[in-house]
C-alpha cells in the first residue's frame, strides 16, 4: 500500500487530517461534526447536515448550486449521519476531480473547499436569522421517513432493539437518526438551535481523502472557523459494562414468517490493543465467515437457523449474535449457540481454521483501500478511538494473534440479553 495520513489540529476542538493515496483521480473533503448521542437532540443534529446539502447563502437554491457543481467538473455533494459509540457523526462532503485533470488549470480543491465552507458555514438564514423552513420541512419528512424504514428490515431492526434493551439509559443505545416522537417535534428553530450547538460545542475532524494537494483546502477551511466561537466537547470514549451478571430476555410479537433471535453479549475488559485484536479474531471464528462456528454447526450441521453469524463492535466491546429461525427451534438455536462459544473456549478449532481466518480478515482490511470513502471511514474510525494505525498495520496486528489469546478472549464474554422477535 501506498497510502499515508497525517492529522494536524486546526483550531479549538478542529483537526485537519489528509490521507494521500495517489491512485486515486478524485478527491473527497469531509468536514464532520461529532456530539454525545442525547435521545432528546438525536433528531434535530441528524436533520442539520441534510438541510445544510440543500444550498448556502451565495447559491441559495438547487439550480445555482446544481450549476456550481457542474462547473467545478461534476463535483458531487454529500451528507450523512452515522453512529459511532455513545457519539453522533454529522458530515457534509465534496468529492472533486483532481486539479491535474482540470482543463484549464483551476484549483479545484481550493474552489470545493470555498463551496463546502459556505455550505457548513454561511447556509441559507431568513432575515431572523434561522435556517431555510422549507428545507426544514422537507428534511424532516425524510428523517421521519428513514426512522420508520428501519421496521421493514427485520434483521437490523431485531439487533437494533436487542441493543436498545441490553443499554438501556446510556448513550450508545440511542438511535442514530433519533425516534418518532422527536423527529416529529423538529421545527425550524430547534434545527437552527441543533447547528449553532454544533458549531460552538461538536469536535470537528476535517478530512481530505485523495492525491491531491490539501494545503489550498487546510488553509481555507482553517480560516472560515477562525471566526466561530468555540467551546468544544472534549471527546472521550464511553465505557460501558465489561461484563454481564445476569441475563435479560425480551420477546417482541410482530407479523413476519421467520423469527428472529438476537444475543447480545459482553466481551470483557480489553485494555490492551493485542487484546481488542484476540476478541475480533474470536468474532470471526466464532460467526463471522462461512466457515465459522456458528454457520458450520447452527446453520449446516443442525440446520436450526436460516442465517447465524456474529458481530464484534472495537469500540463498545459488545458482542451481537444474530439469527433466523422457525420459532420451535428458539431454545435450541440458543443452546447451540453457546455450545460454540464455550467450544472456541476450551480451544477446539483447528490451526487451518485459524489461518483461514486470519487470511479472510486481512482481505476484508484491505479492501478498504478500494476507495477514498471507505478510506475515509477507516481512518475516522481511527481517529474516534484514539489511534492512527494503517490497514497495512493492522493487518500486521492481526496475523500476530495466537490461539491461545482467541480462547482467551472467548472465555471473557459473557450473555447479557436475549432478544426474541416472533410471529407467533
């Protein structure tokens, strides 16, 4: 790989971080905004940078931005919100052409970097003062409807719910676009409210993505938050409980032909990075390949589910094993389940397996190298946990866990809840 980054601070609370790869011919600048999750605010932060992609002070409406956009060689704008931990991700992007394909020389990663400043900083405001109320409005229409989509895909929806119960009453439990009730409840002044909040109080993490130049982008973005009053939060991790000390069950009742049964499991302390790296291993192995434990015996071998696979989160070190089964099979779905937990405890897999795994992991790493998004991804990731490491280098990290720290961290989970969605 031929890729580097390096992340400089900016600003109060504001980093500028630039991932060079020069295989890439466009170019993508992300400015995001990262807040604690709050079930009362989670809505109106989700709405922000979706009305934010709908024009800026100086081209107020689609066309003249469409137009501006199609100047600048088809650049492209995006806007999004994701969840990561106990924390909401804001972000507005640009993607761009790089300036040695431009035609006539222009700079333009300068000129995104103008257009995304304006659209972050100087969005539409009626003479009040608040942002744009019909593009409130039809935001809000949209984050309601994306709120109400997630019933129709029952297998996240279960997983979802299963971690709604498992950490009740702490952040990383709210949903990311918030809930019915409170993307109902956005109006133009709570959005506005929403944006200033986040301007003042979110970290920002700028990142250029791509093989251009970002100095022309630092500088300028550099400059437009210099003007803004800041009084940043402090970024820090949030720690749930390592370990589970009683099991909690949960049955939801819905129309549907396949039940779907969630665990949802604690994964102990892992204080270390070798430790963090032993547990993603162990989810692997244990359901995360069409080799693994759980497919080989739950699915093929007893045949008691449709699907069976696991899914180890690095930063909550909470642990979901999802499947699909008739509703007769629920208990011993479950039971088997556990059976192969405790079987990758007392170490009975096979060094092939764990080689195989090892070799799939790696592949999968390394795809995130295909494209500057996913590039980006994978170094946000890394910045929100504190770390810098490559794909390369965590490919290094994982080839060098053993069998024995995967037994290890096998014996350090722990059922918290079991969620049970049926059609019965």
């Amino acid at each position: 790989m031929s890729s580097s980054f390096e992340r400089t601070p900016v600003g109060e609370g504001i980093h500028f971080s630039r991932i060079t790869d020069p295989k890439f011919k466009h170019n993508r600048l992300t400015v995001n905004f990262i807040l604690p999750l709050d079930k009362a605010g989670a809505s109106d932060n989700a709405v922000v940078p979706f009305v934010l992609r709908m024009g800026c002070k100086a081209l107020p409406d689609f066309s003249s931005l469409n137009a501006r956009l199609q100047e600048l060689y088809g650049a492209s704008l995006e806007a999004g919100v994701s969840k990561f931990g106990g924390y909401q991700v804001m972000e507005v992007s640009i993607r761009f052409l790089d300036n040695r394909y431009a035609l006539e020389g222009e700079d333009l990663a300068a000129e995104c970097a103008a257009l995304l400043a304006g659209i972050t900083l100087q969005p539409k405001q009626d003479t009040s003062g608040l942002l744009d109320e019909k593009d409130v409005a039809l935001q809000r229409v949209y984050i309601q409807d994306t709120i109400e989509a997630e019933i129709n895909d029952k297998r996240p929806y279960a997983i979802s719910q299963c971690m709604q119960e498992m950490c009740a009453g702490e952040p990383v439990a709210v949903k990311t676009y918030g809930y019915p009730e409170t993307a109902a409840a956005i109006t133009t002044a709570s959005a506005t409210a929403a944006y200033r909040n986040m301007l003042r109080t979110a970290s920002v993490e700028i990142i250029f993505t791509g093989s251009g130049d970002p100095t022309a982008a630092r500088e300028l973005l550099s400059a437009a938050f210099k003007g803004i009053e800041r009084q940043p939060v402090d970024y820090q991790p949030i720690k749930l409980r390592p370990v589970a000390t009683s099991v909690r069950e949960k049955t939801e009742t819905m129309e549907l032909n396949q039940g779907k049964l969630v665990m949802g499991m604690r994964c102990g302390e892992l204080t270390t990075q070798r430790e963090l790296n032993a547990a993603r291993m162990f989810s692997a192995m244990y359901g995360g390949t069409a080799f693994s434990k759980l497919f080989l015996n739950v699915r093929e071998k007893l045949s008691l589910c449709y699907y069976c696979a696991s899914r180890f989160d690095s930063t909550t070190r909470l642990l979901m094993v999802d499947s699909g089964i008739e509703d007769t099979n629920k208990q011993k779905a479950q039971d088997e389940i556990m059976v192969q937990l405790k079987a990758i405890t007392e170490g009975d897999f096979t060094d092939e397996e764990l080689a195989n795994t090892k070799m799939l992991m790696s592949n999968s790493i390394l795809a995130t190298t295909d494209s500057s998004t996913a590039m980006e991804g994978w170094y946000m990731a890394q910045i929100l946990r504190g770390q810098s490491l490559s794909p390369q280098q965590d490919i290094e990290n994982i080839n060098t866990v053993t069998r024995e720290e995967v037994a290890e961290a096998a014996g350090k989970v722990t059922l918290d809840t079991i969620y049970f969605l049926t059609g019965a």
